[in-house]
C-alpha cells in the first residue's frame, strides 16, 4: 500500500491588465501547482492492475544486448517506495496583446513549466556492458 497524501493543495492564479484601458494592450499570466497522484505505473501496459499486467517470470531482460546476439526473455521486477513524495509540476505562462489594426493583434507568450519528484527508472541491478555477454543465453 502506498501512504495517501491529504496536503496537496494545488494552488492556482491568474491575471489579466488592460495596460492602456483602452482595451489595446492586454497583460495576462498565471501560475499553478499540479499534482499526479498514481505512482503504480507500468509503462509497457499502462498500469499494473490485472489484467493489463506483466507476468513476472523470474528472468531479466538486458538493456541493450551486445551486436549479433539476443537479449533472454522476461521481464524486470520492479518496486516502489511507500512514503516517496507526489510527483507535481508547476505550470506558468506570461503573454502580451496588442491591437495593430483593427481585427488585427499580436501576441507574444512565454510558457514554462518545472517538474517536481516525477517518476523515474533505475536499475539497481544493471549488468555492465562488460560482462553482457556472460549474462544472454546461447
């Protein structure tokens, strides 16, 4: 089980400045925070739920096998902390409006945004690209 997070407050906020006040120029922007909350996630079959699963059948497939032989067959266990954080982002946005003509505008935005604790693969038992070979099956 995986301890449940009631914090996540996901702020928002948002502007919008008619510079001018001749509704010419416009200033607009926001911010927020977003949280993912799923953190089981099994990239090759969208989850880990039966039935769209992997069988775990106690082989390890390599990462990348050396030239002219196969890699073995199976699938890598894998495992997930219980107290880790949510994985969240924060979103902004900065844009300007101008009116040139009428019915005419231009408009200049910047985006970002900045990930936060996101879901990340590591092998902890990686076989070096050294001893590969000793490891694929003949």
């Amino acid at each position: 089980m995986i301890d449940q997070n009631n914090h996540a407050i996901a702020p928002r906020l948002g502007f919008a400045w008619d510079i001018t006040g001749k509704q010419k120029s416009v200033l607009r922007g926001g911010i927020g925070q977003f949280f993912q909350r799923d953190r089981l996630y099994n990239d090759d079959f969208g989850g880990i739920d039966p039935p769209f699963n992997s069988a775990i059948n106690g082989t390890r497939t390599l990462d990348v096998a050396p030239a002219g032989l196969s890699p073995s067959s199976g699938v890598s266990s894998r495992a997930f902390s219980t107290s880790s954080n949510l994985m969240n982002t924060w979103q902004w946005n900065l844009t300007a409006e101008q009116e040139l003509f009428k019915n005419t505008k231009i408009e200049v935005a910047y985006v970002g945004s900045r990930g936060i604790h996101l879901l990340s693969k590591e092998d902890i038992n990686q076989v070096f690209p050294g001893s590969r070979a000793k490891f694929i099956a003949t």
